[in-house]
C-alpha cells in the first residue's frame, strides 16, 4: 500500500463503486438506444473522440459539457476545464491538438470569466481557441467546448488486448484541491504542460502505445472500466504500483480527475521505452498489470485481492459493441 496510506482494500473498492463520476457513465448508454450500434468504436461512440478520414489522413473530433453547478460556482475553472478535458481526450486518442470550439450561454459577467479561463488553459496547452459561439443569458450558465486535432496513428480501446500491459501515468506535481475531486497538476508544471499532451501522438506513431484513456471523473478505476468495457478485457491493478501524489489517500486518488493522468495499453516488451518517455518529461508512469481475458477487473495490495467487478455483469456506459 502507499505510504502513509492506512486503508483497507474493501474500503478502496467501495469508494471506486460509490463515485458517482462513474455511477454516471451508465447514462451515455442512452446515446446507443436512440443511435444504435455504431459501425465501430474508432468512428464513435465509445472512444474518448471519433476518428474522421480527412483525405488521407485522421483526425479526432470530441467534446464536453462542463457541469452547469460547476460552472455556477467556478466560471474560470469552468472555462479552463472546458479546454483541459478536450485537449486530454484528444491526446488520449494519440492526437496532436489543433484547435478548440466553445460555446457560451451565460450573463456576460461569467461569460467573460469563462472565456478567461479557456484563454489561460489555451495559452498553457499551446492550443488556439479557433471559433465557438456566445449568447448572453441571464439564466443558468451552460459552458461546452469541442476538440479537432491531428492523428496519424489514432489510439483506440478497440486495440487493447491480452497480454498487453496496463500502464498508469501521472503528473504528481502539485495539491489536490479541497473543495472538488480534481488535481491540478499544471499550477506547478506551467509551460512543461504543453509538451505533456503531446507525449501520446509520440508513443503512438512509434508503436509504444495502442490504446489509451485519459482519467475523467470516474476516477483512474472506473475510466480503466470504460476501457476494458469494449472487449470484455480484464486486469488485476497492483494498486502499491500505482503512481500516487504523497500524502493522497487512495480513497481520493483513485476518485479523482487529475489533470494529467492516462491508463495506456502498452504491446509486452516495450514497457521500458514507454515509462523512460515519461521519465525524460518527469512525469510518474508505472506498470501495474497485464490485460487478460478473464473480463473481470480486480485490485490487489499488500498481498490482498479484490474484485472490483465483472465486466459482465456491470453496466460502465451499456453502450452497445
């Protein structure tokens, strides 16, 4: 277990089921009952972005939509989330990020504070903001923002496989904040964080990586859920494995959405060459397990084992595959 960390397993894997950032994931299984099956996860849904054909190349096309409390209590962080979670999603799919799409409904107080926030998370990620929409609006704010970037070897859960070995990676830098689940690493990594997000596209053209997914707010096990999900796959997570920021109690790391941290699916005998990438960047990255096809996702440490659930017999995001 990690040091200082006094929790018992049965207590980490109640909190992963009670995070109701995963809880929520089952609604996206609405999308599939009105749309249907899509042709494949690659051209959407169930990846982080869909991947488009653009005249011989790939790009990622995604998009988010910031919670409206969020926004009510937070419109700055709001704006820069808007921005963040997009730029991750694009990296997460081994894309180099080209622009970001807003759109704005809010008084022009928050709208303004909103915008503020995109632009000091654009300027920090090295993204433009390349066109968006604003209607001032004195009723509840609604923030949403949408990502297009450049993949020429896109990632894709659809690549993960037994076998394959599950690497987390992580910017420990910084604090967690106290008032919401997230872990803003960039406030001390700043200018580094541009060159962090576009790691992925590298490890991707070079075969390092094949499938990856970024942390979201279904915490590093649930997002791990999301990406097993599409083929039954399984894993044990060695939980005393896992890069974790000192003085984090599991109970909150695994629930968190940090803002650098990626689950990549990484091809037996190029675990090396992946975690030096990180290294070389000072990013914290670990091997803690090896896809398998049991379909069941599990946690160990300190000797003990857990099941966390049987991808079976759990509903992550029911959409269909």
């Amino acid at each position: 277990m990690t040091a200082g960390t006094r929790e018992s397993l049965a207590d980490i894997v109640a909190s992963v089921l009670d995070n109701p950032g995963l809880r929520s994931k089952a609604e996206i299984g609405l999308v599939g009952e009105v749309l249907g099956a899509a042709p494949d996860w690659l051209g959407g849904p169930g990846d982080d972005g869909a991947v488009v054909d653009a005249g011989g190349t790939r790009v990622v096309a995604c998009g988010e939509a910031v919670f409206p409390p969020f926004v009510a209590a937070d419109p700055h962080g709001a704006g820069f989330a808007a921005v963040l979670t997009n730029v991750n999603d694009l990296a997460a799919m081994g894309a180099v990020p080209l622009g970001v799409v807003d759109t704005v409904v809010a008084s022009e107080a928050v709208a303004r504070t909103v915008l503020e926030g995109m632009r000091e998370a654009c300027t920090l990620l090295d993204v433009p903001i390349i066109g968006g929409h604003l209607t001032i609006h004195d009723g509840t704010p609604a923030v949403s923002a949408f990502g297009v970037g450049h993949a020429p070897s896109p990632l894709s859960v659809t690549n993960a496989a037994p076998g394959q070995s599950l690497v987390v990676a992580a910017a420990l830098d910084g604090a967690m904040r106290p008032d919401f689940p997230f872990f803003p690493a960039f406030e001390a990594r700043g200018s580094r964080c541009a060159g962090d997000v576009r790691l992925l596209s590298r490890l991707a053209g070079e075969g390092v990586c094949v499938a990856s997914k970024d942390i979201s707010m279904a915490g590093l096990i649930g997002s791990l859920a999301m990406l097993l999900e599409c083929d039954g796959l399984g894993v044990t997570v060695d939980l005393d494995a896992v890069p974790t920021p000192a003085g984090v109690p599991l109970t909150r790391w695994l629930n968190c959405f940090p803002s650098f941290g990626f689950l990549l699916c990484v091809p037996a005998g190029r675990e090396d060459e992946c975690l030096a990438a990180f290294a070389e960047r000072e990013l914290a990255a670990a091997v803690v397990g090896t896809l398998d096809a049991s379909g069941e996702l599990a946690v160990t440490a300190g000797g003990e084992r857990a099941t966390v659930m049987r991808m079976e017999e759990f509903r992550v995001t029911g959409l269909p595959r």
